[in-house]
C-alpha cells in the first residue's frame, strides 16, 4: 500500500467514506527522510489542499525538520469537494457535520494506521484546521479525546454546538490546543460569501472556556485577518509546539 506514495511529493489518493457516502480526496505526504523503520506521528489537516498550496505547510515542515528543531510526522490532507459540502461537514451546525467526526474515529483513522507505521496514541495524533475546519477539528478531538488529543486552529467558528460539546467532553483535560485568531477578525468579510462576520469575539470566549476547565492551551491573537496570508506565517510556530523534540 505504502509503496504507491511518493517520498517527498504531495500524493493525491481517494478514499471512499461509507458514513459520508462519497469518495473522500486526500493529500498525503511523506517527508523526504521517510522510513516505514520508524514511527511517525499523524498531522491530519482538514481544508488538507488548503494547507499545502496556501499554508505550504509540507515546506515548513520540512526547513524545520532539517534543523533538527521538530520531530517525525507525515501529513495527511482532508479535501472539501465544494465550498456548500464544506459547510455541511465541517460547520458547527453543518448536518454532517457528526458524520465527519465519526468518519475520523472509524474509517479514517484506521486507514491512516493500518498503511502507515504511526504512533498509535491519543497525542500521536495532531488535528489542525482554519475557520470551519478547526471547528471540525476541535470538535473532533471533544467526541474522541482519548484517539485524537492535539488540536490546532486557526480562527476557528465557536457556537454553542461547540460549547456544549466542550461541556460533555469527559476527558478535556487530556487535550492539548493551539489556537490562533486574527485581531481585524472582529469584522471581516467572509471569504465563501463575502457577509460581515466577527471570529474575534467568539475566539476570546473559547479561549476562556478552556481557561476555565483548565485545558492545556496555548492562545495568541496576532495582526492579521481570516486569510491564508496571515495563518502562513503562524506555521512553524505551530509545528515546533506540537513537534518540538
């Protein structure tokens, strides 16, 4: 199986999702000192096409780990097929938004264990996303915390979807989150449809509700708004707090 990827090369596969009911379009990537002698850990990225072609997240990657400041991990990319789709499975109140989260813990998940040599572990595993896609990422990581307890976002959409999920949440206190919001996000125009939008407020009221159940957490708000422009720059300190060895 793990022979049909390319080392070093963002690979496209598809997989097909019975709980979606479609074939799910995946980057994945080998870093280029590849072995299937070690183990790896798991960098999963919802909007994964996103990631590599705006985020560059492979190259960072890569500059980091020859410096030596970061450890073993392949990447793996999560594709939305259409901006509508993408709301459906990724937002908060997206009605499939429970099917992707369950997809994650029973189809994908195993997938990526059973073709690739990974940690098998909670903190093995590491979930980013931007926007709705870190909604679905942390949402992901609040259903599952004992399989998935990395999380980073970027200017994630908080609700009360979220906040009841974070309430339910039995063991939050094993999760481990990273996230990051704009300072002009307090009144934006949104990317898919161009409405007025502010991530900033919700953004701080996440931060406090992990404060307060004492989730460990990094939080930052930096100049910037809800474009790729502003999260690329943010890559590699993301990377080096979830990979540093």
């Amino acid at each position: 199986m793990m022979t049909e990827f390319k080392i070093g090369t963002v690979n496209k596969t598809t997989f097909h999702s019975e709980l979606l009911k479609r074939d799910i379009t995946f980057s994945i990537y080998l870093p280029e000192d590849y072995t299937p002698l070690f183990k790896y850990k798991v960098i999963f990225c919802f909007d994964g096409l996103d990631f590599f072609r705006y985020g560059r997240i492979h190259r960072t990657y890569e500059k980091l780990r020859k410096e030596d400041k970061i450890e073993r991990a392949i990447i793996i990319g999560f594709h939305y097929e259409t901006v509508d789709l993408r709301r459906e499975e990724f937002s908060p109140n997206g009605s499939k938004a429970p099917l992707t989260v369950k997809a994650m813990a029973k189809e994908i998940l195993p997938y990526i264990d059973q073709n690739f040599p990974t940690y098998k572990v909670a903190n093995g595993r590491i979930l980013l996303g931007d926007s709705l896609a870190g909604s679905i990422a942390l949402m992901t990581a609040l259903s599952y915390p004992r399989l998935f307890s990395q999380v980073g976002m970027f200017s994630p959409m908080f609700n009360e979807v979220v906040d009841v999920l974070a309430d339910r949440c039995q063991f939050i206190d094993h999760l481990n989150i990273w996230q990051a919001v704009g300072k002009e996000e307090i009144d934006f125009a949104l990317p898919t449809t161009g409405e007025r939008a502010d991530f900033l407020t919700p953004n701080r009221e996440l931060n406090q509700v992990l404060n307060q159940k004492e989730v460990t957490h990094y939080y930052e708000e930096f100049d910037g708004t809800h474009r790729w422009k502003s999260w690329k720059t943010l890559m590699e300190p993301l990377l080096i707090y979830f990979l540093a060895e």
